[in-house]
C-alpha cells in the first residue's frame, strides 16, 4: 500500500497544479451548456424545479445538481467550479492505475499510468469543469469492478454513470457485453459462455437492472411531463442529432479515424503495426492479457459508433477518450511484455511521451474544424477573450450588437459566471458592423474567411501561443 500511495502522490500533485492553473478560466465549449446552464437553473431556482427547460435539456441533470451544490456551499464563481472537479480527477487518477495494476507488473504501473494520462485530450478536458470526467471516472471504476469482482460497487457506477450523461447507455452496454464475456475466476476471455454457462450470464445481467430501472424512470418521468424522450421537436443540435445517409456515413468513418490518430495518437498505431508485424512473422503471441483488453476496447468503441457513426457531427474526441486508453494500454503491454531490453523498452517509452505532448500543439489551418476542448492549446483563450471584451468596452462597441459563434455566443454571465447578461448574436454579415471571431471559433468556414478579407478589416487583434481573437470591422 505504500508503494501505491508513492505512485499516486506526484499525478495528485499535478492535478492540485493543473486545477490552480486553470482555476478563473471560464466555461469552454459544451461545458457551457452541459455543466454551466444546467447549474444555473437549479441554483437560481434553489432546486425547485428536477427537469430542466428545453433550452438545455440534453442529458441526466445530476452533474448540473452538483456543480449548483457546490456553488450554495461555496459560492458561485469559477474558481469554486474548477476545484469542485479535482475530487473526480484524483479519484480517476486511482481508478486508471487500479486498471494498469491489474495487468501490469508493479515496476510498470508508474509509467504506463504517466504516458496514458499523458494524453492530450485526457488533460484538457481535466482543465475545463467538464462532465466527460466524471463520464470516463465511472467507466473505468465499472470496469475495475467487474475485473476485481466488486459487484456493489458496480452497481453504484452504473448508476451513476446512466444519470450523468446520455451517453452512459453506450458505456453501460459496452461494459455488460464485456461483463458477459468475461470470466474473472479464470480471468479470461469465454466466447461458450452461452453454452456452458447462461445461468451465469443471467446473474450478471441482475446486476445492470438497477441503472436500467432509474435512467428509464428518469426517461418516463421527462416524457410524461414534457412529451418527448431524448430531444424536443424544436432544439439548437437537430442538425447534430441528425441521421446520415451512406455519404455521410463514410465521412464519418474518415473523420474517427482522424480522431484516432489525432493530437499525437498517431503513435500508437505506428508501433500497432509494428507489433502486428512481429505477430504475423510469429515472433510474438498475443497473450490472454492482451486479448482482455482487446475485448474491452472494441466493444467500448463499437458500442459509441454504432451512434456516432450514423448521426451528424457526433464523432467528438471527448466521447472517445476510454477507447484512446484502452488501446493505448494494449500499446503498452505490448511493450513491456516483448521488448526485454531496457534502454530500447525505454526509448518506446520517450517517443511516446513525445508525441503525445506535441499532441497540444497540433493546430490546424483557419477553416478546418478542431477539436479545442481536446488540446490543451486553447488554453491561451481565456485571457484573450476579457481582453478583447475590455477592448471593446473601451471603445464603446456594443456586445449585443456584435456578432460571434460557437462558443462565444451564449450569456456572459454563463460563460464567466458573473451578473453580465449580455450575449453575443450569431454571426450575420449583412446585419452586423463588428464581428468577434477567434480560431478557436469552428463556425466560421473557409468561405467566410473569403467574406472577411473581402469586405472586412481588422480592428484588434490579440494573440498568444497558437491561438487569436479578433474584432472584425466592416470595411
């Protein structure tokens, strides 16, 4: 216990560093909506309302609750929020090396726990008051239940898991299947479990009916109140919840696999060949380790893509950080299992490392959508934005008279979390004299960067690091 404890101490200490750092950045991307909004509702009400409005009634409302207790207790600001999160950081910290103990030997579980964390999307969202945390926590410690055969405890997970977020369904699922599949007396894989042992697969399925019950109840309840069980007919993601047809289907095939391979996961498949190499030659056999955790990467990432792939604009890097762990575990093991050699085993080990930190510096051109909430190189932006609002308030430019997108465009008050009840409008060319654009800002396209160098000029610009924000002035 104490070797545990000497190995988790340094991630604790960078997650209290990563926390102060980011502690007065205001809400980011869909934090804004899934974490400030819902918190806002029931704070302001002083929890007299369970449902949410419409406007922002995407998922189960439980982060939401909590993230307004919290601010009850401690008052409502942003440094209040981002602190609120490192309980569930640190207790993901303990649940990852919990996995890599249980099929690592203990001179590995260290470093394996470094480079997995070291992943870029990991670390940005652990710098922003995002529920994806909380999402991938309960995955993990569902899946250290059933590994170390804590049933109770994996009912409370799934629980939880199911009234976090919609997309828990998948994670519940993926985790039954596996569950099924699994035999944790002999700590293998038993494809004849419904041959040999069917009683046992309806005992284990006994244990997921609880979290079904809730979320259902929880579904019923909404459709009995408001008429509608997922999305109201009129709502702002329609065209993100839309179904695609083939073209759209394949599209969505390319951009996971950019996804896969994005912010510097590219090495892992690179030494995935490798290694597959190796195998074909028969020079290494894939053991029933590995085959374990192969087991829980492709039902993890086949069970989200059923979803994410026949739907519009839902393959987010965020909604794939399970399977990036996961595979890069198999990486890993890989590693440490057949290269005996220890300044080679450890070369692996600092390119991996180095790829996997260049990750945050992976910026693409203007016109080219990118995941900023998985990088940590949109953390210059906090600061620009009030910049660029002191600029403007300097200068006299209205903020409701000017236009912005994309994250920009929610009330100030819920992306600062101040009495600031102004907004931004959505862009509009031909209506607004200012607009407030940032590369941040995914909703402008290549043809409206043609717009703006056409008929627009630049009236301030702040920069830092790879990113800007500019104030664009009708020529």
């Amino acid at each position: 216990m104490k070797k545990k404890i000497l190995q988790f101490i340094p991630f604790v200490f960078f997650l209290f560093i990563l926390t102060y750092i980011a502690q007065n950045n205001s809400f980011f991307w869909d934090t804004i909506l899934n974490a400030s909004k819902q918190a806002h509702w029931y704070y302001e009400n002083k929890f007299a309302y369970f449902l949410l409005p419409n406007e922002f009634d995407v998922h189960p409302p439980l982060f939401g609750m909590y993230l307004a207790t919290t601010w009850f207790i401690f008052g409502k600001t942003l440094i209040v929020s981002h602190w609120a999160m490192l309980p569930f950081l640190i207790a993901l910290v303990w649940q990852l090396m919990r996995l890599v103990r249980n099929f690592f030997q203990p001179r590995f579980v260290f470093i394996v726990t470094l480079l997995l964390f070291a992943d870029a999307t990991l670390l940005a969202q652990a710098s922003i008051v995002s529920p994806d945390i909380v999402l991938v926590l309960l995955f993990f410690w569902s899946l250290n239940s059933i590994l170390y055969r804590r049933r109770t405890e994996l009912l409370i997970a799934l629980i939880f898991i199911c009234l976090i977020n919609m997309r828990g369904i998948f994670a519940l699922i993926s985790l039954a299947l596996f569950d099924v599949i699994y035999d944790a007396e002999k700590k293998q894989i038993a494809f004849d479990f419904l041959r040999n042992s069917f009683s046992v697969v309806i005992k284990k399925s006994l244990w997921y009916l609880p979290a079904i019950a809730i979320l259902f109840s929880y579904l019923a309840y909404r459709y009995h109140v408001k008429g509608w069980i997922t999305l109201p007919e009129k709502n702002d993601w329609q065209e993100s919840f839309a179904a695609v047809g083939l073209f759209g289907f394949l599209r969505n095939i390319v951009i996971l696999v950019w996804r896969l391979v994005d912010f510097g996961r590219i090495i892992w498949w690179l030494i995935a060949f490798y290694f597959f190499v190796r195998w074909l030659k028969k020079k290494i056999v894939f053991d029933e380790t590995v085959k374990i955790i192969f087991a829980i990467f492709i039902l993890n990432l086949f069970v989200g893509c059923t979803y994410f792939l026949t739907h519009k604009n839902v393959t987010i890097h965020r909604y794939l950080i399970p399977s990036y762990l996961l595979f890069g575990m198999i990486i890993l093991y890989l590693i440490c299992q057949n290269i005996h050699r220890s300044f080679v085993r450890n070369l692996f080990f600092a390119g991996i490392f180095i790829f996997l930190v260049s990750g945050n510096f992976w910026v693409y051109p203007d016109g080219i959508a990118k995941g900023w909430d998985a990088t940590l190189a949109h953390l210059p932006y906090y600061g620009l934005r009030q910049q660029m609002l002191e600029y403007m308030q300097q200068q006299n430019i209205p903020v409701n008279e000017t236009g912005s997108s994309f994250p920009n465009v929610a009330k100030i008050k819920y992306i600062d979390l101040n009495n600031d009840t102004r907004n931004f409008d959505e862009k509009d060319f031909a209506k607004h004299k200012y607009i407030f654009q940032s590369n941040i800002y995914n909703g402008f396209p290549k043809k409206d960067f043609t717009e703006l160098q056409l008929k627009w000029k630049v009236r301030k610009e702040f920069r830092k690091g790879f990113v800007y924000v500019k104030l664009w002035e009708k020529k």
